[in-house]
C-alpha cells in the first residue's frame, strides 16, 4: 500500500506521518509513505527527522497546484491523505489570495490526479470554521457552510469540490473537519505555541478583544487518531466531525498556559479583536464516535502540561521559526 500525505512537513500531517510509520496504525503497517510537501514558513523537515531514515518514508518537495509534480508523486497511490493548506486566519485577512489558490485550486488538482490514478480513499481534511459560528449547541456534519474568514471559506470551497467529484465521478472521498488542534510542533503563530514561546521569553501574550471567544480543544493524537479511522472505515463521500470535547473561552485559556509556565496575569496585553472574530465554535462527534468507535484519548490538563513542556525543551525548534516569522 502506498500512502500520499500532502503537507506532511507541517504540524498536524508531520505527526499522522511519524504516528503511522511508528506503528501506530496497525493496519498501516506495511504502508509505504510519500510526503508532498512546498515546505513554505510553516513545513520543515525537521518535523520529519524522527522517521528521516525508515525505507518507507519517501519526501518530494513540490506544490499541490503543479499538475505535473501531483501526477508524478499520486501514481501507485492508493489512499491521499490531504493535510496541505495555508491555514491562519490573520494571515488570510491580510491577503487572501494564497489562501484560494492553495486551498481551493491545489486541492483541485490534487482531485483530478487522483480520479485519473484510481485511487481508493481520499481524505480531506478541514475545518470546523467552515461552519461559521454558534451561539450554542454543536454543529453536526449537516449543518449549511457559512464561513466567516478568507481562510475558512476558502476550506469550505475546497470540501465543496471534495464532495463534487464524489458525486460527480464516484472517487471514494471522505472529509473531516476538526476543531482547534494543539500539541508539539505546531507553528509559533497559533495561539497556544505562540503564547507559551512568548511567556517562555518572558514576553507578553496578546489576548483579542474581551477575550471570550469560545474554542473545543483537540490534541493532535487524537485528531490524527480520528482521520485513520476515517481512512480506514470511514463511508465514501461522508463528512466527520473530530472534536476534543474540551470548550474553554480565549481568557481561561490563556490563564491556564500563565499558570503552566509560572507566570502571572500582568503578562495578558489586551490587544483590538480580529476582524470577523468568530465567536464560538463546537462541533458534534457523535457521529465518528457511533460508526467508527473514536473519543478522544489525551486529557486537555495531560495534553497542555506536556505541550508546554515541550516547547520548553525546545527552543532550538521554535526561535529560529519565530525570528523569521
């Protein structure tokens, strides 16, 4: 079996990677992986070095809009795992552009390879922002898209015409859409890697607006966990919701990562809210949890302790990805 993972250099498809060809997934194990990857700002391969050296890995550097670098890489593939996405919210109100043509065109392409090659499984994975925003309650996967962000309506683009060549040519897809991701590894721009380097540093945290906004927490084991049930069982052309079914607002949040480091409260700097700021997210999993037997694993206060432990033990990581950020 060989495996596509687009954006396996980044946070989340790095760790699918070293997760699958550490024996976590049993039933992968005899898969051979090739990792597409353009390495912008957020991939490097230092996130791959510790399975640089297994004879199943394969790494190409290339872009999911070049057509003829996606046919070459997606020939003998039989499952994609599709992580490859410019993904931050600030950066896509700054300019929107990479956003739609990586996002929406890349992910076109790589639909295109994919149908002509034949392969069996393809995973998408997205979102929860592509929902909007909810008062209360959880969104379940047939909930309408109503994306708030160039970045979140550029990924609900993209699951549109995940869901198109589904049913308009019978490719065996899947979507997954996820809430906030954490755990080592992740790109000192989002909020918890960016708030512990800063405190770490002895830097003050910029919390937006009241800071109230409401966000399910996930760590990265789980999510991964919950895209290879999906890879494996998962029903052509359904879409999943993978949740950590941990709602903190922006504020407790924050107080928890002062309290991890050792810092105090005088180190929260009240900064103007984002643009559009979604209010609060929360997805339904009882659907991945009834069909495919997922619930998350890693308890938020056993994930978060050892997350900022790691950055801790690890600035040779970070500081050079933060001086160039």
């Amino acid at each position: 079996m060989q495996v596509l993972v687009t954006g396996g250099a980044g946070f989340i498809g790095s760790h699918y990677v070293r997760s699958l060809l550490g024996g976590a997934y049993p039933a992968y194990a005899d898969a051979d992986v090739v990792v597409l990857d353009l390495l912008t700002y957020a991939g490097t391969r230092t996130n791959l070095a510790p399975v640089a050296d297994d004879p199943r890995l394969r790494f190409v550097q290339g872009d999911i809009r070049d057509a003829d670098a996606v046919a070459r890489v997606m020939s003998g593939t039989d499952v994609v795992v599709h992580f490859a996405a410019e993904s931050h919210v600030d950066r896509s109100i700054a300019g929107a552009a990479d956003f739609v043509s990586t996002n929406v065109v890349g992910t076109q392409v790589l639909l295109q390879a994919a149908l002509q090659s034949g392969v069996s499984r393809f995973v998408h994975v997205s979102t929860d922002e592509v929902y909007g925003s909810i008062d209360e309650g959880a969104w379940p996967e047939t909930h309408p898209l109503e994306p708030n962000s160039p970045y979140s309506a550029s990924k609900a683009g993209s699951d549109l015409l995940v869901r198109s060549f589904h049913r308009t040519h019978g490719l065996p897809v899947c979507i997954t859409r996820c809430s906030n991701n954490y755990g080592p590894h992740q790109f000192p721009e989002k909020v918890i890697p960016l708030f512990v380097t800063n405190l770490l540093d002895g830097k003050k945290v910029p919390l937006y607006g009241d800071g109230l906004n409401v966000r399910d927490w996930l760590h990265v084991d789980d999510h991964c966990r919950g895209i290879q049930l999906v890879a494996e069982k998962g029903r052509d052309g359904e879409v999943y919701n993978i949740g950590g079914g941990t709602e903190f607002t922006n504020k407790e949040l924050t107080l928890r990562l002062i309290e991890a480091v050792g810092a105090d409260e005088s180190m929260i700097e009240p900064v103007a809210d984002r643009l559009g700021h979604d209010r609060r997210y929360s997805v339904d999993w009882s659907k991945i949890a009834d069909e495919l037997g997922y619930a998350p694993r890693v308890p938020f206060a056993q994930g978060l302790a050892a997350t900022v432990r790691w950055y801790r033990d690890h600035r040779s990581w970070w500081e050079p990805l933060k001086g160039g950020s």
